[in-house]
C-alpha cells in the first residue's frame, strides 16, 4: 500500500458538504460521517466493497459498469429481507435520503413489490420515516421492468432523530435473490464537526481488528499453531483480478474464522485469468514462516465448491515443505480421504476440514498444501489453513568470560508499518516494502517486529538518514510468544518516529537493537519514504527588455551617372497573346461524428 490518499477518503472528502442541496432536501449532507453495511452482513457480494456507496459516485446509466456498485448476490435462491444500512456514532436528526440502485441482472438485483422503504433506528427498533413525497419505485418481475440501471429514488420525510438509517424491502430476483446499490446519499439536521468521518472510523476499525488478531495469533503461537503469524501465499502473488465470489483478501486463510458444521464461512477462491481454464496446473495455499519450524501436521479447512471447480483435481493433492529454499514434497497421512472425482457433487459437503499429518516432523521455512486445480474453470478454494509447529531455534551462546565486543545478531522479524497510524501491512513488513513504495506528506511513521542478539536485550534505537540514533529502552515492546518460542532473550519493538520536521526528498529510518553494553546491533530494518514536495508556484515572467533604437544608416555616395546607352532598334510588335480566365479558390474543411452506445443486460454468474 503507498502512502497515497486512499480512495475512501479521497471520495468521501466529496460528500463532507454543509449545505442546502434543493428547495425538497433540507439539511447538511452527513454521507462521509455515516458507516454502510447491509442488513444480511454479506460479506460475499459482487461488484465492489460495501464502501462504494459513499464515494459520491453516481454512476451513467449507460456507462456505468458492475465495479461501480455493491450488490448482495450471494446464490440464494429465494426471497429475504434485505437493506442498506447508514449508521452514525452519535444520535443525529435526519432529513432525507437519495438512494441511488446498482446494476440489474437477468437472474436479479431489486426488490420486490414495488416497496423500497426507509426507516430509522431508535434505540433497538427500526421505525418508518413519514414520507412527504413520492418515492415511485418500480413495481416489476423481470430486469426490463428495473431499467435503466443506477436510477435514483429520493425519501424525503418529516426530521427524525436516531443514530442509523436505512433503505430497503423484500430482496428478490429471477432465479437468483439480491439486491443492489450505487450510492447512498444521507442528510440530516447536524453538526458534523461533532461527527468522525468515515475514512478515519475504517482505519480506527481496522486498527483495532488488527491488533486483536495479531494478539490472537500471538496466543496461537505459543501454543504451535504458526499460521497466524506466518505470510499467506498461494499460486498466483497477483490476485487483482480474481473473478471469484469469494473475498479477494487472501489472510482470509488465516483470520481464524473456522467453518462449523459444514456451514459457509468467509473462503478464498484461486480464479484469475492467469489460471482459469488452465486443466490439470500447480495451485496451491500455504505459508512462509518467521523462523524455521518443525510442522508435525496441516488442517486444511475448503471453502465452497462451485459447479465450474474450487478442489483439487482426481484426488491429486499433497503437503510441500521449504527446506534450504526449495519446496519439497514429503509424506503425510490425511484424514478423511480426500475424494479422487473431478466433479462438484464428489466433494460435498463444503467446508470439510483434511488434517495432513506427516509421518516425519519435518523442519522448514514453510509449508503448502498443494496440487492440481479442479473444474473445468480450474481452482481450489480455502476458508481456514492452520499448521501446528515447534520452532526450531538455535541454542543461546554461552556468556563469554570477558567482554567480547558487541553482540551479534541471531534472529529477527520485521512484521508491522503504520503511516500517519493507518495500517500498511501486517506481516513480512520487509518484503511489502520491495513492492511498494511510501511516500507523500507523511507525520509519522510506526513500525514494529522482534529480534534476538547474542546478549540480553537493553533497547532498540532508530536513526534517519544515517544521524545520531536516537536510542530507548521504552522502545521494547513484550513478546512473550516470541521468548517462549525463540530464546528468552529475545524481544520485541515498537518505535513511533516523528517525521513531520523532515524536508521534502528521500529519507530512511534504520531500526538497531540495543546489548547488554549499550552498543547498537543493527537488524537489517530499513524504512524508506519519500516526503512529497509541494508545487512551488509559477515564477512571474521578466519584463522584457527595450530595445535599443538601431543607428541611422549613412546615407551612401551619389553614383556618378552613366553614359546614355544608344537606343536600341525598336523590335517588331510581337502577336498579342489571349490570357487565360485565374480564378480564387478558397478551402472549406468539416468533420463530423457520431457516437451511439447501446445497453445489454447482463446475466450474473460466479
């Protein structure tokens, strides 16, 4: 992730308007101040995320394309209650809603009835606002009935107060049950300076849900299972475009939600235009790990499977270790079996969980469950992948009988960067950093990791730009996972560097660990960034100089006049010639074009 303004907060920036929009719509627009969701909490869906109703984008009807709208397609093939959702921190008096629909399909994408209604929630109950106008949602079975796609239906009603909003109705469809959304624009009676907007609830969310994970996995660890600090990967690295129904985040894999009883839970399906249609190719999910560890045994927890694939082909599936950077294949005994058909109804139920037991505990720097992709669409899919290891650490040096100098450096990690407190990656930090780049009008920067030196651990340090390090114990941050699982005098680091101060150019904070004698031990950590150079304005051009007036020319000498010639004889009169009619021709030039586009309906499909 660069440090970039993201696109939530670019676009919601938009919609932070205090103003009066119409003589009908009264109020301040609150839509960046608001926090969408759907009723059914679908966190499958097509289209985009959930966020693309707040980016104060109204799509063209003609133009506008499936990106550019969230609906709740989700394969159910019957109606249910359905509504999207605007929920604010704080009780505020609201005034009018402009919801603005996505795309509708062959099989579905709007609600039944002709009813689209809005409510308000009070305390625990969602009340009926009292319309003053005419809403004049269609009343229709079939996608021609929705017509164009990304119309716009405005709620105007009596001020009521609550702390969410929401429109909705009976979800439904041709085939398929869904609903759809574009835009979802909010007013009401407020001081939005009492409001947090949107972009920095995410990132305080997401803070928060990062945190507790990574305190869970800390937990996990120390028990042996490693997957939760190790780095998801799987067969293709560039996933931007996954065409699957599935999330597109692939530590879905890790987030330690486990299907129960077979029943769906966040997956990750493999498809992209590198692999789909490929028959019988390598695919497979696993992990890199921090350090190198024993694996005893692999759960394998599948995702959904789908008519066109999301297993491993003919039974051909198997358990692949990094030993000395090489993947090699060793032995395992899976329980249950794992079905040897290449067809859907084979490998049912979904969600089974496969428990990859290997013969031998094998020691390696990481481990995958591999084979070949499935279906005629060939993929594989996964919910949960966990692995139970022990770490294989070296033994800690025996304390020298003198002072030998500075430690040196055993083991670390370099897991976590935040940017101005937004999270940029949790994990693998230094191998995020080869493919992306941070940059911009950066305040701050945190990072945080371990690392293990031949000496106790006194403190960390961090310099800019190769300057004085500026050196703390207060910059140790307890691992006791890490104690327990690397050596006891191992430890963390979490170090907040103010760069605010910093002038704009290319900068790079190195992170040093400090021994037992104050000297510092560098740990490979480097932070790059960019500050961003504001645009200087134009300088005013320079008044031309005048010019300086030429010399007059001297006149030149009188020529002495010349003989008269004697006169030549006069020529015969040559006959007259008749002229030719000239004509002017003048040039005309016109160009002249048409552009005409036509609609299609789309069907939607996995």
């Amino acid at each position: 992730m660069k440090k970039t303004a993201s696109i939530l907060v670019a676009l919601i920036v938009a919609c932070i308007c205090a103003v009066t929009v119409s003589a009908q719509i009264t109020g301040t627009d609150v839509t960046g101040y608001g926090f969408p969701s759907v009723l059914s909490g679908n966190a499958g869906g097509s289209g985009s995320p959930i966020s693309v109703i707040v980016d104060g984008i109204r799509p063209d009807p003609e133009t506008g394309t499936n990106m550019e709208q969230r609906d709740t397609w989700a394969g159910v093939p019957e109606d249910y209650e359905e509504a999207f959702i605007m929920t604010y921190e704080k009780e505020i008096e609201f005034t009018a809603v402009e919801f603005t629909e996505g795309m509708h399909f062959g099989d579905g994408g709007w609600f039944k009835d002709g009813i689209l209604k809005c409510q308000v929630l009070q305390g625990e109950n969602w009340v009926d606002v009292t319309l003053t106008n005419e809403v004049n949602y269609p009343n229709g079975t079939t996608q021609a009935d929705f017509l164009p796609n990304f119309d716009t239906y405005t709620f105007e009603f009596e001020p009521i107060k609550g702390t969410a909003i929401r429109v909705g109705g009976t979800a439904t469809g041709d085939g398929q049950h869904f609903a759809s959304c574009s835009e979802m624009t909010v007013y009401a009676n407020a001081d939005t300076s009492t409001l947090t907007t949107y972009a920095d609830q995410v990132a305080a969310k997401e803070a928060a849900e990062a945190d507790a994970a990574y305190q869970e996995a800390l937990a996990r660890a120390a028990d042996g299972f490693i997957e939760g600090i190790s780095t998801p990967i799987t067969a293709y690295p560039d996933m931007s475009d996954n065409v699957g129904g599935g999330t597109k985040t692939l530590t879905t894999i890790n987030d330690g939600v486990f299907p129960v009883d077979n029943q769906p839970v966040p997956q990750f399906d493999t498809i992209c235009n590198a692999g789909r249609w490929v028959p019988y190719h390598l695919d497979f999910f696993g992990y890199e790990f921090p350090a190198n560890y024993t694996v005893e045994y692999v759960k394998f927890y599948e995702g959904g499977n789908f008519f066109d694939g999301g297993w491993f082909a003919d039974g051909d599936i198997y358990i692949e270790a990094l030993i000395n950077g090489e993947w090699v294949k060793v032995d395992t005994t899976v329980d249950p079996e794992y079905p040897e058909e290449d067809d859907q109804e084979s490998h049912f139920p979904e969600y089974q969980c496969f428990t990859f037991t290997l013969n031998e505990p094998v020691a390696c720097d990481g481990i995958r469950v591999a084979g070949s992709a499935g279906g005629s669409a060939a993929f594989i899919s996964c919910s949960e992948l966990t692995v139970k290891a022990v770490v294989d650490a070296p033994a800690a040096p025996a304390a020298p009988a003198a002072p030998a100098g500075p430690a040196e450096l055993l083991m670390q990690s370099f897991d976590t960067i935040y940017v101005d407190d937004e999270m940029m990656v949790d994990g693998s930090a230094n191998v995020w950093l080869n493919d992306n780049a941070i940059s911009g009008d950066i305040a701050s920067i945190r990072v945080r990791g371990w690392a293990y030196i031949s000496t106790e651990l006194t403190g960390f340090a961090y310099a800019i730009d190769g300057g004085e390090a500026v050196k703390s114990a207060d910059f140790i941050f307890d691992r006791p996972d890490v104690q327990a699982a690397i050596n006891p005098i191992a430890n963390g680091f979490d170090i907040t560097v103010d760069v605010s101060g910093l002038g704009d150019g290319d900068h790079t904070i190195a992170i040093c660990a400090i021994d037992a004698d104050g000297n510092l031990i560098d740990t490979g950590f480097a932070v790059p960034f960019t500050k961003a150079a504001a645009e200087a304005p134009a300088e005013p051009e320079t008044p031309a100089e005048p010019e300086t007036p030429a010399e007059p020319e001297t006149p030149a000498e009188p020529e002495t006049p010349a003989e008269p010639e004697t006169p030549a004889e006069p020529e015969t009169p040559a006959e007259p010639e008749t002229s030719p009619n000239t004509f002017d021709f003048g040039v005309i030039a016109a160009v002249a074009s048409v552009i005409s586009l036509a609609g299609f309906a789309i069907t939607k499909k996995h």
